[in-house]
C-alpha cells in the first residue's frame, strides 16, 4: 500500500514539475522574470504585427509587444506599445529604428529594433522610436509588374521613336542613318526583353496568388532576375550609343537644318523617352534592392553574392563573404595621414589631398561602379580595440559620405564597413591604418570593357597602392 | 432504415443522458464527506503511475514520428528551422492531449470497466454496501476523481517525451543542441496554447473514468458481461471523447482567441 | 402473526436480549419483480432479538432476494422492511449506513474483495467503522478467521482460495463488527460435513450470545440445528412458517417433502 502512495506521489510531482517547467519555459521566452522598460514606435502599415509579437533587439530575443494602439485618423500611425529587457536598454538609442520582420517560411511576424549609434543618447522610458514602414512582398510584387510593364511600353515606344526617327534623319545624312541602323538590333532586342520579362512577371504573380508551389519557384528561380538585369544592361549599353548617336546626328543635322527643323524635335523626342527608360530601370534597381530585404528573396540575393552589408559581421566580411568565384574585390588602400587631418574640434576630416587621392582612386573604378558595389572599409591602428573600432567607422563614413556626394552614386550600392585594425593583406601587412575603397568586381564584367580609361591602371588589378 | 438510425440515435442520446447524470452525481458526491482519499490515492496510483510508462513510450515514439512529418512538409519551404516549434505546438495544443486520452481510456478505461464490472457480478460492490461503505463513492467517485487528475499530468509527460523524441530525431538528422532545440520548440507556445489544452483533458479524464464507471456498475450476465463492459467503456469514452474535443476545441478558440 | 409470538416465546432466554420494543426485522407486505417475474410476492414476517431464522425454499424462490432486502441492498416494488423498527426502504444514505453497521452479511458466494488479502477482508470493516489500532484491527481479523478455522489464510489472496475457504473468510468478514444481525446465505453450501457442523456451532455460539440470526439453507439438518423458526417460500409466497416440528406435520406435501431431505442442495 505504501509503495502505491509513493508511486502516486511521484506521479503527481514529477507531473507537476514538468508542467511547471513548460509554464516557465514560455515565461521566460516572454521575458515575465526580467526587468523591463516600455518602449514606442510608429507604423502607419502593421504588416500583420500583433500583440505578444517579439520584440528583437540586434537580433537578440528582447521582449513583447503588449499593445497596438489604432490611430484616431488614416492621417495617424499605428503606436505600438512593447516592453524590452532592461539590461539590453543602452543599446537602444534615439536613432535606434524598429521594423517589422518575419522569421522563415512560417514564421511569426516580429519587430527587430537595430542598435542606434554610439552618439545618440539612450532612449528614455516610455520614449518613442521610429519605425520602418514594413515591406510587403505583394506591394513589391505589385510595383515590379508595374515597373516592368512599364519597362516593356517604353522600350516598344523607343523602339518605334527610333524607327521614325531613323527614317526621318536617313533623309538628311548618310553618316547619321549609318549609326541608326548600328543601334537599332540593340533597341529591339531590349523591347524584345523587356516584353518577355513582363509576361514571366505576371505568371510568377499569378502562380503565387494561386498557390506555395510558385513561390518556391520564384525563391530558386533566377530567370525573372536574370532577365531584368540583362534589360538593364542592355538598356544601359543602348542609352550611351544612343546618346553617342544623337550627338552626332545633331551634329549632322546641325550642318544640315538650323533650329526649327523636324529633326530637333524628333531628337528631344528620343531623349526623353530614353530618359524615361532610365528612370524605369533605376526603379527596377530599387524594387531589386528592396527585395533584398525581404526574407523570402534573401536567400536568392545571397546567393547571386547581394548582401546587407548590417546582416555582415567583420569577422564574415574578412572571411570574404562578399566573393565568389565569379566575383573578386579590387581594392585601393589610402593611409589617414594623407586623408584625414585633425579639426579644431577633435574630430578628424578629409583633406584637400585626401579628397584628391579618393578622386583618383574613383576614376579608377568609373567604369565598373553602376554595376559593382564600392564599400569603404575604415582601418585604425591606434588605441584600444573599442577606439579602433570607432575611429575605422567615423573614418569609413566620412570617405563614404564624401564620394557619395562627389560622384553622385547609389547609396544602395555603396556601403561602409568598420574593421577596426585587422586588414587582409594590406601593403604594411596584417593591419592598416586609414581606409581601403573595395570594389566588388564581376570577372564577367571586366571583359565587356575593352580598354580601362585611364591608362596606367591595370585592367584587374587585386591590390593597388595609391598612397602610404 | 431511417427509423432505426433514429430510433440508434435516441438510444445513443439516452445513454449519454444516463452517464451524464452518473457524471453529475459522482460530481456532488466528490464534494460531500466523507473522502475516500486512502482510495483516490491508490487509484492515482492505477491510473497515472502505472500508465506513466506506456504513455511516455507511446509520446516519445509520437515525437519522433511527428518530427519526421514536419521535416518532411517544412523542408520544402526551407523552414527546417521552425521543425521544433511545429511539433512542439502540434503536441501540445491537440496530438498530446487527444493521444494520451484515447490512449488511457484504451487502458484504464477498459481496466475500470472490467474491474468494477466484475465486482458487480460476483456481488462484491453489495458486499461493499453491506459493510456500511457507499459504493458509489468507493468505488466510482474515487476512480472519476483519479482519471480527472492523472489525465493533465499524463498528458504533460506525454509532451515532454515527445519533445524529446522529436529532439532526438531532430539532433540526429542536424546535430541541433538541446537548448537551442527547446528555446525554438517554445519559441512560439504561449501559455493560451498550453493552459487551456492540457486542463481541457481534465473532462477527458471525467469521461473515462464516468463511462467506465457506468458501464462497470450496470453490467450484468457474469463474466460475459464483464468482456463486453470492458470493450464497451473503450469504445464509448473514446467517442465522446472525440466529440467532447471538437467542442472544447471551439469552446478554447472562443475563449482564447488564436493568435 | 401469532406463530411469531410463539416463536419468541419459546426463546425466554433470547428475549431477554431483545430491548422489548418488537422484532429485530420485519417484512410488511414485500413485493418484488425482476422484468416479468415475480420474486416476492407480498412476503410478511418477523424475525425477534436473537432467534435463528430460516429461510427455506427451492433454487430461483427468492430467498437470497428476501435477505438483500433486509439489508437495504435491494429496495421492494411494494410493501416495507424494518430492522430495528426503522423502515429501511425509507432511510437516508447515511442512515442506512448506520443500520447496516449493525448488521452482517454473508453472501451466497462470499463476495470477498478480491483486490485486497483475505485478512484485508475481514479487517476491511473495522477500519471503515472503527478507529482502532492497526494492531488490534489486526489481532480481531486473525481471532475472526481463526474462528472459522482459516488462520492460515491470512494473507492469502481470495482467488487463492477453494469454494469452501471463501466461503468461511466471508462468513469471518460478516462477523467483524460483533453484529447485532447476522444474515447468512447458505453456509454450508460447499463445505465437508464436519466444517459445515463446525460452521453450524459457531452460529449456534453466536445466537446464544444474542445475535439475530437469519440463514438461508438447503441443508436440513443444519436448519433443525440452528433455527428456532423456519419459513419456506414458493413461487414468491410464504407457504409454510413455524417450527421444525411444525413443518414436519405441514399440510402441504411439498414442505413436507423437503423437510424429509438430509441434506440440500
């Protein structure tokens, strides 16, 4: 008898235990034992975020959201309440930027706070945050069938510009009409491009409208995305000729007709709906870049080599994760004491020779850079690893800043990465002290280009000293 | 033919109103000196630890089958990641709970059915009474009592080990650890998934225990009826058991709305 | 109703037990049917303070029926049942319960729990009614099974045991709580002549200390030996009712044929 109360006894506890156990498993993941401070932000989309979504700061299970207040207006935001971990408060500065993210396939919708930057202050309880309207594939989806309708109508109407326009200037040169006709399989071909990928487009769409099936085919297919970047391209390639084109037909023309002749217009004419093209194809870069963001495409962009250089450690990127066999870095190392000089108020700023070297190293890379991404790597030698740390990232984003603004490039392309002390190979070994401009450099693409620009500079060139 | 399936279904209504009642009483009765707790201990004992090792065996193997299925169904989206908190919420909010209640009924069930069956046939249950002792509360209460309060706890092992299980085939197949591997298997289980459907097993337990109960306390013609009390109890409680679970289920998603 | 009185009266020294206010049990008028048959049929009698009483009858005559009733096992379609002049048929649980502690009963097939020792058995009732020590509960269970001769099968489990042995056990568990009533459902039913005549003693030594005895039996001579009164029920109708010698001069050729019998069935 008494064996059988011990046996029920167990039974009991050992039940009881393992429940509580699961009880305190979920409370802990919901953070209910931590110490915790409230926090807000702002969407005016919710992207399916709920309450008891959870809330990641850096990428660390941070807390909950416990309330979504419903604007008064469609003019408002959504506020949303969430309550963080205390000892993960320092991270969150007033810069910080919350966004709603999904975790895999089926995966819970929940909102990553990012690390704000050294300078911001520390966001106070109760404080608000901003947030970043979620990306919703089906809006991306939606703007790249517009987008690459667009691009298909545009193309057709270059093309039948084109068409006129070549029968129009064929009347008042033959050197004019020659360079036509060069250019005219180009155009074709785009519109021919441009028309199939809109069709590919719609179908995916329709395919992930039916059913998981497609999706999946458009998570490992790369056609769509081939098939975009060769319009792109080729677009491109069309654009300069026909610039080239038309200032020689304008030149032409000029000898030929004075101000009001037909030809002016047609040409005006041309440049815009290439204009437009242009325009189309910078959008389809933006719907591309913002495709990256969205987990069902990352791995895709992955592995075409895209990566958000904030979803890179510097221990990856040393490890060159940004290379694959096609792609190789080509870097140009500038030392700080010819870049940087110190300013009145501590902080270090370019010099007037820094900005020329950084000039002269860009020149090098014109030829590739719509196409490559550059990242600015900063390096700093002194002081503690922590110092190091700081100054390499100041150092990056000042260089970063200043060719952004000089040459006018994509910021989506241009990114900037803190590596402290250690550099790869540099020329004074395994450290560095300054910054090192890196392009990304598609072998493949080398060959198109027949002869670099400025001569003295080698084709491929993997490591370059400009300067000490 | 439509008559008879009427006039089945009557019957099946009176029997279930007839139960339901014997539920009720024990119910009143479970509330009212004096407790037979000497008997609910010895019951638990029965019910819960002699269940305890085919129930952890029975959740273990479900664990590994289930996290096969979900290896299998998430692998094509890639989302092998999310094995852990499939199988976990899979078990917790309705294959454990289900699992283990037609599982107990199958073994207690019949057990009680059979026991009290023969009791009854070979007049020990008047032999109870004719000591004094009320049978109904000896005999039937304690047992309704032991199946209510083992069947949340069964149903707790029975998600455990089928945790473990699914742990198990998971590390072999990738090596995953066991802390990662349980902070993603309760990566998305909030308490509304775990409360309410492991108590909800609680009236399992009450349909058991009553059923088997029952049918043990009317059995009649000897040893024959023994048998077909035993299958019977089986056979019923896990219908009701069945349809019991399709309205908690709601009654739980009324209550708790899912997220 | 007047052969009662004679009953009692024949039994000055058992009277003398009896608290003067009536019989130990009474049947007023109990009917009783199973489906379509008919298993008591408007059944009267009275059983007084320390008699030995004894049912009588063929297999299927309601006789076992008759004693669940007196127990409150079974309630009657009509009619009342007294024990102790409260009406059984009309207590609350808890009442009965209290009744019932007075009384003892040994089934036809003993009924011993067979989940628990043979000791268990007939210690069961003094741990549900008693709060006395273990070792005493102990001590009277093992005098009680030693009075039916079964010391040795204390802690024997119940399937263990012959038809005969259980039948002892059960009659030993009956006996637990010194019963004011003992109601017996043959006794020796299934036991070797020589433990039946000691089972027969050992009632006789229990009436003689002043308890009411009601037995069911087949057995004759062990009926003569025991019983002060006996009564034979037919088809649900008590047909004859008296003393040993009474029946023996019965008018009716059934009783008389059946108290003629040396043994029963």
């Amino acid at each position: 008898m008494s064996a059988k109360v011990i046996g029920a006894g167990a039974f009991v506890v050992i039940g009881a235990l393992l429940f509580t156990a699961a009880l305190f498993l979920i409370g802990e993941r919901r953070m209910l034992f931590d110490d915790r401070f409230e926090l807000y932000t702002e969407f005016a989309k919710l992207g399916q975020l709920e309450v008891g979504a959870v809330v990641r700061v850096a990428g660390m299970d941070a807390g909950e959201v416990t309330e979504v207040i419903v604007p008064a207006s469609p003019a408002d935001k959504f506020r949303v309440r969430m309550e963080v971990r205390d000892n993960l408060h320092q991270l969150v500065r007033t810069d910080s930027i919350a966004s709603v993210q999904t975790e895999g396939l089926v995966g819970g919708i929940f909102l990553s706070i990012a690390t704000g930057s050294e300078g911001a202050p520390v966001v106070p309880e109760k404080g608000t945050i901003p947030g970043r309207e979620p990306f919703v594939l089906a809006d991306v989806l939606e703007q790249a069938s517009e987008t690459f309708e667009q691009v298909a109508m545009t193309v057709d109407k270059i093309s039948g510009d084109l068409e006129t326009t070549i029968a129009r200037v064929e009347v008042a040169t033959k050197d004019a009409h020659q360079l036509f006709i060069d250019i005219t399989p180009q155009i074709k071909s785009i519109a021919e491009n441009g028309s199939r990928m809109s069709a590919d487009t719609r179908q995916v769409i329709a395919g992930i409208q039916a059913g998981e099936g497609t999706l999946g085919k458009l998570i490992k297919d790369d056609t769509l995305y081939v098939r975009a970047r060769e319009v792109a391209d080729e677009a491109q390639v069309a654009m300069a000729n026909v610039r080239q084109v038309s200032d020689e037909a304008r030149r032409a023309i000029a000898d030929f007709r004075s101000e009001d002749g037909p030809a002016k217009g047609m040409f005006a004419h041309v440049r815009v709906t290439l204009g437009q093209t242009r325009d189309v194809v910078a959008n389809m870069a933006d719907v591309t870049e913002a495709m990256k963001h969205n987990f069902l495409l990352r791995g895709f962009f992955n592995r075409r080599g895209y990566f958000d250089l904030d979803a890179i450690s510097p221990a990856q990127y040393r490890a060159g994760v940004l290379e694959n066999g096609k792609r190789k870095a080509m870097r140009i190392w500038l030392g700080s004491p010819v870049l940087f000089q110190t300013a009145a108020s501590g902080a270090e700023e370019l010099t007037d020779d820094g900005r020329a070297r950084i000039d002269a190293a860009i020149t090098t890379f014109l030829e590739h850079l719509p196409t490559s991404p550059l990242v600015i790597e900063g390096y700093a030698s002194d002081g503690s690893e922590g110092d190091r740390y700081r100054v390499s990232r100041q150092r990056a984003g000042i260089v970063r800043e200043y060719v952004l603004g000089r040459f006018g490039l994509t910021a989506n392309n241009t990114g900037y990465i803190a590596l402290a002390g250690n550099a790869v190979a540099s020329p004074s070994g395994d450290h560095w002290d300054g910054v090192a401009l890196t392009l990304f450099i598609d072998l493949e693409d080398l060959k198109f280009v027949p002869q670099p620009r400025s001569a003295g500079v080698p084709a491929v060139v993997s490591t370059k000293v400009i300067s000490k | 033919m439509v008559e008879r399936t009427g006039l089945a279904i009557l019957a099946f209504l009176g029997w279930v109103g007839e139960v339901s009642l014997f539920g009720l009483r024990a119910m009143r009765e479970a509330f009212r000196p004096p407790f037979e707790f000497a008997e609910i201990t010895r019951q638990l004992y029965e019910v819960g630890w002699r269940s305890a090792p085919l129930i952890a065996t029975s959740g273990f193997s479900i664990g590994v089958v289930l996290s096969m299925h979900t290896r299998a169904s998430l692998e094509r989206f890639g989302a092998e990641a999310m094995i852990p908190a499939g199988l976990t919420i899979a078990l917790i909010r309705e294959t454990g709970p289900l699992v283990t209640a037609l599982l107990v009924s199958g073994r207690v069930g019949a057990g009680i059915g059979a026991e009290l069956g023969a009791m009854k046939v070979t007049e020990q249950i008047d032999a109870l009474e004719a000591v004094a002792v009320d049978s109904f509360k000896y005999l039937a209460v304690t047992r309704i009592i032991a199946c209510i309060l083992a069947l949340p706890i069964l149903t707790t092992i029975t998600n455990v080990c089928g945790i473990l299980g699914g742990y198990l085939a998971e590390t072999s197949i990738s090596g995953m650890s066991l802390e990662l591997y349980f902070s993603r298997a309760f990566a998305v289980v909030e308490f509304s998934d775990l409360i309410p459907s492991t108590l909800k097993t609680m009236v399992f337990g009450m349909i058991i225990g009553t059923v088997a109960c029952y049918l043990g306390f009317t059995t009649t013609q000897g040893t024959e009826g023994v048998g077909r009390t035993s299958t019977r109890s089986v056979v019923m409680s896990s219908i009701l058991i069945i349809l019991a679970n399709v309205v908690l289920v709601r009654l739980i998603f009324f209550l708790f709305p899912p997220v | 109703m007047n052969h009662l009185r004679q009953g009692s009266d024949a039994h000055v020294d058992a009277a003398a037990h009896s608290d003067g206010d009536g019989p130990a049990i009474r049947l007023e008028g109990v009917s009783k049917s199973f489906a379509d048959l008919k298993v008591l049929d408007d059944v009267t009698l009275d059983v007084a303070q320390g008699t030995g009483f004894c049912l009588l009858g063929r297999s299927g005559t309601g006789k076992s029926v008759t004693l669940k009733h007196i127990m409150g096992l079974m309630m009657p379609d009509a009619g009342r049942v007294f024990v102790h002049g409260k009406n059984v048929t009309e207590l609350k649980r808890q009442e009965l319960g209290e009744v019932r502690r007075t009384m003892g009963f040994l089934f036809q097939n003993a009924a011993l729990f067979d989940s628990i020792t043979v000791g268990e058995n007939v210690a069961f009732p003094m741990r549900r009614h008693t709060d006395w020590a273990e070792e005493k509960i102990l001590d009277t269970a093992k005098a009680r099974l030693a009075d039916v001769g079964l010391t040795e099968a204390f802690d024997k489990m119940p399937g263990d045991l012959s038809g005969g042995m259980k039948k002892r056990a059960g009659l030993a568990r009956a006996m637990a709580l010194d019963p004011d009533i003992l109601l017996v459902d043959e006794p020796s039913a299934g036991l070797d002549p020589i433990t039946g005549d000691e089972i027969d003693e050992l009632l006789l030594g229990l009436k003689k200390k002043g308890t009411t005895l009601v037995m069911v039996t087949h057995n004759i001579p062990s009926a003569r030996h025991v019983a002060d009164e006996l009564a034979m029920l037919h088809e649900g109708r008590i047909i004859a009712h008296g003393t040993a010698g009474e029946l023996d001069r019965s008018d009716d050729a059934l009783v008389r044929a059946f108290m003629r019998s040396e043994s029963g069935g």
